[in-house]
C-alpha cells in the first residue's frame, strides 16, 4: 500500500473542509433565517444562531405564503406539473429509449446525438418554439401548458437513460420470448419492461425533481396566482426585497426541501447504482 505524504494529506484535509463549507454554510445560513423571530426585513447581520428563535413563520407560509394563494393550492401545482412532466417523459420517453436500444434504423446515430445535444442545452433555448405552440393551442397559461414545457425540458435525459436501462437487460431473453412467439410489442411490455423498472422509476424521479425545483421559465407560461408553483412563489419573495421577513422565505424553502431530502436518503444507495447516463456500446 503506497504512503501518502503529510503534505498531501493535510492538503487534501484542507480542501474537502473547504468544500464542506461551502456546501454547508448557506444551508445552514437558510435554517437560521428560518428561525429567526426578529427579522423583519433582510438579514442586516452575519449571526449563527437565531436573535429570536420562533417557529412564527412556519405557520405563516402554510397559511398563505404568496399573496392571497393558500399553501395547499401552491403545493397541489407543483405536484400537478412535476408528477405530469414526470409522467408524460416516461410514457413518451420509454417506447423511443427501446427504439434507440434495440433496432438498428437510418439516422439512429444522429437522432442520439441531437438527443444528447438538446439535454446539454439549457432550457431557455426551448422558451420561444414552447411559447408559439402553447399560444396557438391556447394552453400556456394553464397547468396543463406549464407540465408539457418542464416534460420537454426532462425527455431528452429520460430517453439517454432509458435507452441505458433497455440495453442492459440481456438480449437473450427478448429472443426466446421471440421463438416463443411473442411480438415485438408484447417482448416489451412483458419482458423488458418489467426488468427495467427499477431504473425507471430513478430516470421519473429525477424527471418529477427538474419540474418539481424549476422556477426561473415558468414565469414565462404563467400570469394567474393560482398557477404559480411552491418554487415560483420562493423565487418571488426574494425578488420582492425587503416586502417580508426573509425568515419566510428561509421557513418555506425548508419546508420544500424536505420531501426530496428524505426521498434521496432513502434512495441513495439506488440513486448511484442506477443513474447510467452516457454512452454505451453498441
């Protein structure tokens, strides 16, 4: 076994602590905003601990958090669009990711590519063309509009790490259900879709998280309060100053966070081994 230096060891102390500092520091400044009784503005201070713990503004956010919209109507559209968009990536994702894995066709290489392309893209690049075909349909103000933008932003990783998914599953299995006489169809639904199912479910969880966590374009499909998501509402209390404590805005931020934070503790483990998202030989 190779020694390390104590150079390099402390060095390497050193630079994760910073990371972890990094990393810890605003979250751990947000629980304190979120405790904080005595804000009634900005944060004018750097402080540690709370002035004044008080857990006031909990119950404030699940009242009304964003103008006169309840919190359960908040977080019944968040839920609506994210579940949708995870939902509509998947159905329409998964026959195509097969497609991908499975058959040899023109332009399949090129298809994958332009696949790859539009995931690396960020999403404003979709903003216009969703836009104009929202408004001629007469949907982009409504939730239904809102869940087909965030389910094209998500169906380009869905179907990488689908097709992922699809190719690691032996070919032999789909054969014998071939001699068997199954068709191409059924070999799907019964055979390669069930053993895919673990990883699928992943690529739909992190597809609900990019909807779920998404505040920036929404903006742009949405004008009725009644519309706006949890992440929306989040993105307007900081963009309205001083208008309110910030501890309101610390308090819902924890309470958004805390279902993914238990969700990926719970499936951490799985998270790693099934996220496969690059190329694989063909």
């Amino acid at each position: 076994m190779r020694k390390i230096s104590a150079f390099r060891q402390i060095t390497s102390q050193i630079i994760l602590v910073m990371i972890g500092l990094y990393v810890i520091l605003p979250i751990w400044g947000m629980i304190r905003l979120a405790f904080d009784g005595s804000l009634i503005a900005r944060p004018t201070e750097f402080r540690w601990l709370p002035k004044v713990f008080s857990m006031d503004a909990f119950f404030k956010v699940l009242d009304k958090p964003y103008q006169s919209v309840n919190f359960m109507t908040l977080l019944q559209n968040s839920l609506f669009v994210s579940v949708g968009a995870a939902l509509v990536s998947i159905i329409l994702g998964a026959s195509l990711a097969y497609a991908f894995a499975r058959f040899r066709f023109p332009g399949r290489k090129p298809g994958l590519f332009l696949l790859l392309l539009t995931a690396l893209l960020p999403p404003i690049a979709f903003t216009t063309p969703l836009y104009i075909v929202l408004s001629i349909l007469k949907i982009r103000t409504t939730l239904p509009g809102l869940t087909i933008v965030y389910a094209a932003f998500a169906m380009p990783f869905c179907i990488w790490n689908m097709r992922s998914a699809f190719q690691a599953i032996p070919k032999e299995l789909e054969e014998a259900a071939f001699l068997d006489g199954a068709g191409n169809f059924a070999t799907f639904y019964l055979i390669t879709l069930p053993l895919a199912i673990p990883s699928i479910a992943i690529t739909a969880l992190i597809a609900f998280l990019m909807a779920y966590s998404e505040f920036a374009i929404g903006w742009l499909f949405v004008e009725k309060p009644n519309t706006v998501t949890l992440a929306m509402s989040i993105y307007a209390m900081v963009q309205s100053g001083s208008a309110q404590p910030w501890s309101y805005l610390g308090s819902l931020v924890l309470i958004m966070s805390a279902p993914v934070v238990v969700i990926f503790l719970l499936l951490q483990r799985t998270l790693l081994d099934r996220m496969i998202f690059g190329f694989s030989n063909d």
